[in-house]
C-alpha cells in the first residue's frame, strides 16, 4: 500500500463521515423527538448508533494513518494527528444525541 492510496482511502472516509455528520447536525437543530413515534425513535437510535461506529472508525483510522506516516515521512508529518483530535468533540456530540434518543425511548416504555 502506498501513500497515495492511503489517502485516496482517507478521502473517501472523510466523504462518508461529513454525510453522516450532516445528517446528525439536521436532528440535533431541533427537539423533534417527542414528535416521533416509538417505532421511529427505534429506527432514529439504530441510525445514529451506525453513525457512531463510522465515525469511531473514521478516527482509528486517522489516528492509525497518523502515527503510520510519522514513522513513514518523520515527525512533521505528527501534525496529521490534530485532524482526528479536532474531530473528537463530534464524538461525544452523538453520542449525547443518542442519549437522548434513548430517554426519549424510556420514557414512552413505563
């Protein structure tokens, strides 16, 4: 594997975590869930799990492909690692979303 397949893969990741980050901004705009019904709440909590893991996995990945091309190119190529740590804070944004989703759940489950 060379480095312009890596970062034609990391491209690509990126793509797919900005369509799952804009999805995820839409549903946290306003509190749309008292609205929804149980079955949609369901559905909503099964689709922000899956963002979840794409997103955990997009950050392994850039993590890994940091530290991959530190040893590759040197240490300026450390800087690469500020990407997945300025992504981070998005994390506990869905994960908070996904909290509330389940409360939500819970509350209609008594």
């Amino acid at each position: 594997m060379n480095l312009q397949d890596l970062k034609g893969n990391l491209k690509c990741l990126f793509c797919l975590y900005l369509l799952s980050l804009k999805q995820t901004l839409s549903m946290m705009k306003e509190n749309h869930y008292s609205k929804m019904t149980l079955h949609e709440l369901k559905t909503q909590a099964k689709t922000v799990k899956t963002m979840m893991s794409i997103f955990s996995g997009i950050l392994l990945v850039l993590v890994f492909a940091a530290v991959f091309l530190s040893f590759r190119q040197g240490f300026y190529a450390i800087t690469i690692l500020f990407i997945p740590v300025a992504l981070f804070p998005i994390f506990f944004v869905i994960l908070n979303n996904l909290n509330n989703i389940k409360k939500e759940i819970k509350s209609r489950e008594r």
